[in-house]
C-alpha cells in the first residue's frame, strides 16, 4: 500500500501552517502504511535558518558529534548545531551543504545520511506517522514546500534507512507508492556508475537514478520520463527538489493518486481524504494524474 502526500506553498500567508498542514495529510493517509513514516520539510526557519545548511542522519549517536564536525570545518568556534529527533539528527551550520555533508561523512563516514541542503529538512523513523509526527513536532514547522510517506513494507526490512522520502541529493527528495521490479539490475549499473547506496530498498534505486539523471543536466521532467521508459513495476512518484514539485505514474497508473491546485497551493495525495482539510479545497481544480504524464510546477 503506502501512502504519499506532497503540499506545495504559493501563498506566502500559509508558510507559517506548513507543518500544520503536513501533519494532517500525512495521519490521514496512516491506514496505508503504520511501520514507518517520513517527511521532507523546505524552508523551515528553525531546522534551516537562512544561511545554514542543515544535514539529517539516521540512528546516529550525537554525543561528540558537533565538535568534531566543527573541528573538521577549521573552526574552534561552534558552529554546528544538533538536535535529535527520534531516529533522526539534525545538524545545521552556517556553510554550504556540500561542505558540511563532507565533514559529517568525514569523521562519521559509516553515518546513514537522510537528506541535506540549504533549504531541507528530512524526518525519517519507526514507528506509527501519528506518534512520529508527534515526536518530530511536525506541527510546529513552517516553510514553502513539504512532502510526507507512510509505509506498509514490502521489499526491504522496516528501519529508518528503509523509510522514505529518500533524499540523495542536495534538495532532492523522492517518495513512492508501489514496487519497481527491475531494481535488482539498475541499481548494480548504477553501482558501476559510482552511485553508492544506503538500503535495498527498491525506492532508493528509483531516488538515485533521478540524482543521477540531474546531475548530468536533465530537469526533473526530463529525468522522470526516463525513469518510465526505465523502469517496470507499478508506481506512483512524487519528486521534489529546491523549486519544484512533480508526481508521475507509471503506464498502468494502477497506484492510487489524486492533485489538487488552487491559487494559494497545489497539493498531492494517495487518496482525497488527505486533501480535504486543505484550505479552499472546495474551490480546488481537482484530478487523477494521466498514465505516464509528468506533472510539474515550479517555485
């Protein structure tokens, strides 16, 4: 089953009812799937001040671990800040992602990284998504873009690494309804190609093969319409990175999903229930996403 929601801000008013808004979509949609959860968060004034980057790391002890990446930056002044979440770590400091990404991988290169980047938050953890919410005070937070993941498992073990949204790039983040039958065989090309992975988790080959299409120039539109003509299996994806947000079917489109857009947001969900506490959903041009079509909006 599983169950994805994505909220995407264009009302500036809203920013504030993010996490309120988020957290919402996402307990509606725990009926299809209570052994993990995650959300992606952009723009989040605590987890990702302005001029910060902030890194999330899975099940990792965080005792020392501030020092010792601010030492790694060259500074005797503490510059990284860390916080736990549950089954996550964040930390934030005020230089670029890739630099800090680095010094994490640095002095804890067996570290399990969630997600990272200027503008991005990544929440992952075991457990049901209404404790999980909970405890990430999800509520609380604000920004302009959010994308949630409830998991019913069917491919890999029920851990945190295994939770999504699955975020492998700077920004980037990718959730996903269904299975991907050949994953097996892209994921060892893949490999070839230098890609790492963290999981056997199906959707991590999926996440990985669109960083990888990105990096070598494509769009997200471009990259996810390769990813179709790629990979075999049953989905339904959502794809967010720094201003954009775009959800794709497969040829069958079998996975549920359902869009709506207004002129305050535009929203995603496996199933209209998670919708329909949105604000002005009433008025909302709603649909259900073509076989194989890709739609995008960007920031």
């Amino acid at each position: 089953m599983c169950g994805i929601v994505g909220l995407h801000l264009r009302d500036e008013t809203l920013y504030p009812r993010l996490g309120e808004l988020l957290t919402g979509m996402l307990c509606e949609m725990e009926d299809r799937g209570q052994d993990s959860a995650g959300v992606a968060v952009y723009g989040d004034p605590v987890w990702s001040p302005e001029g910060h980057s902030c890194v999330s790391l899975l099940s990792e002890d965080e005792s020392g671990l501030a020092e010792a990446v601010t030492a790694r930056l060259g500074s005797v002044v503490p510059l990284v800040s860390v916080e736990r979440l549950g089954d996550t770590t964040l930390l934030t400091a005020p230089v670029a992602s890739e630099e800090l990404l680095a010094a994490v991988r640095a002095v804890r290169p067996d570290a399990l990284v969630a997600g990272f980047g200027s503008d991005l938050t990544v929440l992952k953890g075991v457990g049901h998504p209404r404790a999980l919410a909970a405890t990430w005070q999800l509520e609380k937070a604000q920004g302009w873009q959010g994308v949630g993941h409830t998991r019913m498992a069917t491919e890999s073990a029920v851990t945190p690494s295994g939770a999504h949204p699955y975020a492998v790039g700077p920004e980037q983040c990718l959730v996903h309804n269904g299975s991907f039958s050949n994953h097996a065989t892209i994921r060892r090309e893949l490999r070839a190609a230098g890609v790492r992975f963290d999981s056997e988790n199906d959707t991590e080959v999926g996440a990985r093969f669109v960083a990888h299409q990105l990096e070598q120039g494509r769009d997200v539109q471009s990259a996810l319409k390769e990813l179709c003509a790629t990979f075999d299996g049953f989905y339904t994806l959502l794809v967010s990175n720094s201003d954009s947000f775009a959800v794709v079917r497969d040829a069958i489109a079998c996975k549920p999903a359902v869009i709506a857009e207004t002129e305050a947001w535009v929203a995603m969900a496996s199933e209209y229930r998670a919708l329909s506490g949105l604000p002005g959903v009433a008025d909302a041009r709603i649909w259900e996403p073509e076989p194989e079509v890709v739609y995008a909006w960007t920031r």
